[in-house]
C-alpha cells in the first residue's frame, strides 16, 4: 500500500500527510498546517483545560506563520502577535493584559506597523504536529508553553519591535 503524499509548510517546516483544504486569507502555512492547527483549536475549545493555554496557541500559530508580509493584514497579524509573546514569555505579563495589547494596537497604532522578514522554517523546534500530538491536558500545556517561547526566540531580529509596541500600550496609548 502506498504512503500518503507529504507536504512541507512552507513557513514552519513540518511535513504533514496532504490534505484537501483551504488556508487562511492572509496567514501563511500550508493547507496542512491550518488544518492541524484547526484540530488543536478543536481540542482547546472542548476542554477547559487545554483552553487554559490558547493565548499562547493562537500566538505562537499566527506568528510562526506569517504570510506575506507586503499585505498590510499580514504585517498587522505578526506585529501584534510577537508583541503578545513578547509581553507573555519576556516580560510575564498577565493574560488579563493581552486583549488590551491587541486591541489598542489595532485599533490606534496601525502605522506602527512594517512588514517584517520571518525566520527560516528549519528554525521551529516545535510545530502544530507536535501540540496535536499530546495525549493529555498537561502535556498539551507543556508543549504550547515551548512552542511559544521557540517562536518567540527565533523571531529574535524583531524583539526590539515588539518591545517597542508593547511598550506604546504601557505609555496609556
């Protein structure tokens, strides 16, 4: 019996059995990939102990893929997303802060925003393949935890950008 044809993510690099399937609008990733990161949405959404981390999901996904960066949707997704990581993991921010980060660079810093070059694929340590493969809620957690902070180490060229953007929300924007 012949194996199923493999794709490779184009922005994380995870080889994923092919899938029928669409992508996001301006996210980047392969139609595996967001598949598998629906699955992992799927699963947080069920259980309140695997939703205890979505933040963190949902951050570490959008940032690791970050489509084209020349589309201003795009650019806005990854500036505010590594400004998540960057006030949750660097500065141990409370998750209570973060819907304010989002909303308020959205709504009142969008020309803060410049597209930005994202990191090898081979960069990522960890990958949605990895989340989905978790077998309980505490492992789940584990493994988000580390996807996050991977993401957020490989984006390094852009810490001082999101510093920056978290810092204009300190600045009561």
């Amino acid at each position: 019996m012949p194996s199923p044809q493999k794709t490779v993510c184009p922005d994380c690099g995870v080889i994923l059995d092919a899938v029928d399937g669409t992508t996001h609008a301006y996210l980047g990733g392969s139609t595996e990939c967001w598949a598998t990161f629906n699955e992992i949405l799927a699963r947080e959404f069920q259980d309140e102990g695997y939703f205890s981390v979505h933040r963190y999901t949902t951050d570490a996904y959008t940032t690791q893929h970050p489509g084209n960066q020349s589309d201003r949707r795009a650019a806005q997704s990854v500036n505010i997303h590594l400004a998540a990581l960057c006030a949750l993991i660097e500065q141990k921010r409370e998750l209570v802060f973060i819907p304010r980060l989002l909303k308020t660079l959205a709504n009142k810093h969008k020309d803060k925003f410049k597209p930005l070059a994202p990191p090898a694929p081979q960069s990522y340590e960890i990958t949605v393949r990895d989340v989905l493969a978790a077998t309980n809620v505490e492992e789940h957690k584990d493994i988000v935890m580390k996807w996050a902070e991977t993401v957020w180490r490989a984006w390094k060229p852009h810490h001082d950008t999101a510093r920056h953007l978290v810092q204009l929300i300190d600045q009561r924007s």
